[in-house]
C-alpha cells in the first residue's frame, strides 16, 4: 500500500516515486520508459529516469523536481542562477551522477 498516488502515465512521462514511501522503494515505471534508450547517457534514457526517481527518497538525496532538464548545458546555465534550488534538483544529481561516460550498454 502506498501513501500517494502517482501522476497517471500520460505518455510522456517516464516514473514517478511516492516520496513518502522511502522505505519501500516502489518506482511506478510508465509507457515512455520502455521505448527510452538503456544507457545513453547524454541524453535522457532508462539509466538516468532510475538514478532520478532513486534521488528522490528521503533518506538518499531527498530531491524535488524544480525543473526537469536534459542536457548538461542546460543543467549548468540554470545551477548558475538557482544555485539554492540546483543542490536539491533531482535532475542535478542525476546529471552529477551520470556524466561520467556517454554511454552504458546493456548486459544481454
């Protein structure tokens, strides 16, 4: 049982997490999830939507959606001007996270 419901899957989003249910760890994965790359990391994909719903647990990160960005330049020109709320996105984690290389394949 969870405390929340999560956004209904309108296509275009990816997962969603009930904050509040830490402890369990239920990521709800939605439609746009399964057609996204497994490992592209320079671009949206299945890798960087896990690490993202991951920093929103309150005992990992605790991170809010202040704004959803996809592109490393993006990311940096908004940090630069909310630096406060850049600390606690959850898209700035997961790009600090997943920048490390271009590209993760995928074990089969």
């Amino acid at each position: 049982m969870l405390s929340c419901v999560p956004k209904p899957d309108s296509g275009k989003n990816h997962a969603a997490v009930c904050k509040p249910d830490s402890e369990k760890r239920v990521i709800a994965i939605c439609s746009a999830f399964c057609s996204s790359p497994f490992g592209q990391l320079w671009k949206p994909c299945k890798i960087k939507t896990i690490i993202h719903e991951c920093t929103h647990f309150t005992d990992t990160f605790n991170s809010r959606d202040e704004i959803y960005v996809d592109t490393e330049s993006g990311a940096r020109i908004w940090a630069e001007n909310h630096r406060e709320e850049a600390i606690r996105n959850a898209d700035s984690i997961t790009g600090y996270i997943a920048t490390f290389d271009k590209d993760v394949e995928e074990k089969k």
